[in-house]
C-alpha cells in the first residue's frame, strides 16, 4: 500500500460507481485511504509492513500473524451487510440536498428496512461523534417545538412536544455561520444553561429573548436579551438566524422524514441536520461523503455499553464486571474480540439455548412466547410449590372464566400442560 498525498474521493455519481464496484474495492478505499492511510501498522506488534489480505476484509500482519478486519472498531463492525451497501447508503446519506430516509434506500437498494434503518442510523452516531468545535462571535439562542399540535399559551413551552434547542452563529452584514442543535426535556435553565456553555465559547456575544431559562449567563457571555413581551416585533424578526434554521429543520423533518421520528433518536435526526447544514456551502458533495466515511471509521460500534452508559442516568445503580481472558468471556466468532458474558448469564444462555433447540423452526413473532415460557417455568422452579398450589386454582378458573381474569401469562392453551 503506498501512502496517499491527498484525500481522493469521487466527485459526482459517476465516479462513485466507478470507484466501488465491489466488497474488495470498499475494503481498499477503507484501508488505503481512511484507517491507515499512511501505510497499515499491525496493532499487535506495531510493525508497519504490507498486511496479507483475506476473505471478508481480514487483514493479517506478516510479521506476528495477528489478524484484524477492516472493520474492527468502527460503526461498521461486525456487520452482515455489504459494505458496497453501506457506501451506497452514506453516498445517499451526503450527495442528496435534502438526505434520504430509509424507505427510499430500501426500495432502491432492495433491502429490508431494518439494514436501512440500521445503516442511516449508525451514521448519524458518527455526525455525533464528530470532533467539534465550539460556536464563536455572535450568536443566537432559542428554542423551537416540533410534533404535536401547535397550541397558544405560554410560547408553546408546554411540555407535550419535542423541544429543540438551537444556536445560530449570525454573520455582518448578513448570513449565518455554524449551528448547533440539542433535544432537550424542558426549557429549564438547567437545559438551556449547559447547552449554550457545551456549545458556545465563553466570551462570545449572546442573543436570546427574556425567558427565565436564559437568566444567569452574564458573568461567562456578552448576554443581549430581547424583552419580546414588550416589544412589537415577533419573534422572527428579533431571532432572524434560529426562525430561518427551525423552520428548514422542520420542513426537512416532515419532507424527508414524514416527521415519524421516535422521541429517543430525535437527537441524532438533528445531527444530521446539522452536519448537512454547516458544510451546506461545500460545492464538492462527494467530499462530505469522505467525512462521513472519515468519521464512520473513528467512531467506535454501536454496542450494549451505549445502553449499559445511560443506566446511572436512568437512576439505576450500575456497576460493572472485569473479565480476564477466558475466564468470564470468550470470543465468539474468532476476531478477536472477547464478547461479554458474565458467568451468570452465560448460564443462563445455554439453558435458554438448549431448551430452545427441540423447538427450531419457530417463526420469529412467536418467540416472545417461548422466551417467556421459559421465564416463568424458571421463575416458577425458584419460588417453589408454593406458588404452584396458588396458580392451578387460578388457570382452571381462568380457562372456565376467560373474561373475567387476568391472564396469568399470555399464550394459548397448549403450553399449559407441560408444567404441571
Ligand atoms: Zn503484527
């Protein structure tokens, strides 16, 4: 592999079908041009040397014989899917003005809507991620309400929508800079607060209006408040950079999106609204979608620990388990990685694993049941006869009186005889 001068990437559709017709040439370009693009250091033994290449983007080092994917450590490890369609999908994702949502990728691309989703949705964790740096100059604050029906009253502070709360960098004479945008629960100080100290420079000039939660930021910023209850101007005119950028975020959100957005992704929607928006005066669309590769591969897979992180913010207390090799964890499919599972689970896995196995072939909306099943013959077994002496008069009086009790648990009938 020769290091690369410059950073090449397609300019228009063209070249991209050129550039990628198949896995090999998506495996180069990621290797030769994005991770390791001044020459493939092995991460075992850190000699730089030529690797061997290998089926499915395996590389292994000739020195040590360690071997690694392309893949490892990005938003695209461990995938099933083609890395043609990923590249595709980003293609999309970049080139187009307006992006693109997962149901036009699955009828162009033909498939499910699930690898689409997945697909677009792992690459707005990369527009996350990015490195960023803080807004600066002067700036605009407000926050905008999108879903829901608009409704008077307090500015539709309300609580019943999703609140977005935006910042506009304004230009002389005119034209706006960077954005940055933050889903937030309410428009509390506490909200409002951190996201202008996470995202603007201390020192920097401060528009915003005279709501409360704006109050307390003199001391860092050069603080204007527009008093809008006593002025005759609208909102618009006082806050011209956050109107002109909520009302394209909403139309984009509605046009693209239909505006079906599940409130727990509405902030990675808005990422990607802002990537697109701040390199919006770039001329070479094919160079975002270098960025957007860029980032995909520095951006560590989308795993149980992104789950597992919020649980103390979720209020539960969480500690966590060391594992040594081989002793609680295992590697799995050979790559390297050792996957968790902590020796409870692990036990628990093979029991449900092998009481599953008589019962392959199952349709998958079916597995509910059976996973269920399980857990209450467990849970059962646990608490003794007990309980059982308590829940045959139940189910009898069940099956005799079908409306008037609860279920106890909900499968058919059939799956009553093996317990008892
Ligand atoms: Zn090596």
């Amino acid at each position: 592999m020769v290091p690369s001068e410059s950073p090449k990437f397609p300019l228009i559709y063209r070249d991209f079908v050129k550039m990628f017709p198949d896995e090999s040439s998506c495996v180069t370009y990621l290797v030769e041009q994005l991770r390791w693009s001044d020459g493939f250091v092995c991460p075992a033994c850190q000699r730089r040397q030529e690797p061997w290449r290998q089926t499915r983007g395996r590389l292994v080092c000739p020195a040590c014989h360690h071997q690694t994917t392309v893949t490892a450590g990005t938003i695209f490890d461990k995938t099933r899917t083609l890395l043609t369609h990923w590249f595709d999908a980003a293609w999309h994702m970049t080139t187009t003005k307006n992006g693109v949502s997962a149901k036009p990728l699955e009828r162009t691309m033909g498939i499910s809507d699930r690898v689409a989703w997945t697909m677009l949705h792992r690459f707005r964790v990369a527009m996350v991620r990015s490195a960023r740096e803080l807004l600066s100059g002067e700036v605009e604050v407000d926050e905008t309400m999108i879903g829901g029906v608009e409704t008077g009253g307090k500015r539709g502070r309300g609580a019943t929508k999703e609140i977005i709360a935006i910042a506009v960098e304004i230009k002389r004479p005119k034209g706006f800079g960077r954005i940055r945008m933050r889903h937030i629960p309410d428009a509390s100080a506490k909200n409002l607060g951190a996201f202008v100290r996470e995202t603007i420079t201390s020192g920097s000039v401060l528009y915003t209006d005279d709501w409360k939660g704006y109050y307390g930021l003199s001391n860092e910023y050069e603080h204007h408040q527009t008093i809008l209850s006593s002025s005759d101007d609208p909102a618009h005119v006082a806050m011209p950079g956050v109107h002109q950028v909520a009302s394209l975020l909403k139309r984009w959100l509605l046009g693209t999106h239909q505006g079906a957005l599940a409130s727990e992704h509405f902030q990675s929607y808005l990422e990607e609204f802002t990537f697109r928006f701040n390199r919006r005066t770039s001329h070479r669309r094919g160079q975002l979608f270098y960025r957007l590769l860029e980032q995909a591969v520095v951006t560590p897979p989308v795993t149980e620990s992104d789950i597992y992180g919020r649980l103390v913010e979720w209020e539960y207390e969480h500690k966590t388990v060391c594992h040594s090799h081989g002793e609680y964890a295992r590697d799995e499919d050979g790559d390297g990685f050792y996957e968790v599972h902590v020796n409870t689970m692990e036990g628990f896995w093979s029991l449900l694993c092998s009481w599953l196995r008589p019962h392959r072939g199952v349709s998958q909306e079916r597995w509910p049941l059976y996973v269920g099943f399980f857990q209450f013959v467990h849970n059962v077994r646990r608490r003794g006869k007990a309980l059982l002496r308590a829940l045959v008069p139940c189910l009898f009086l069940k099956l005799g009186q079908r409306s008037r009790f609860t279920p106890i648990f909900s499968m058919s009938n059939e799956f009553y005889t093996p317990i008892f």
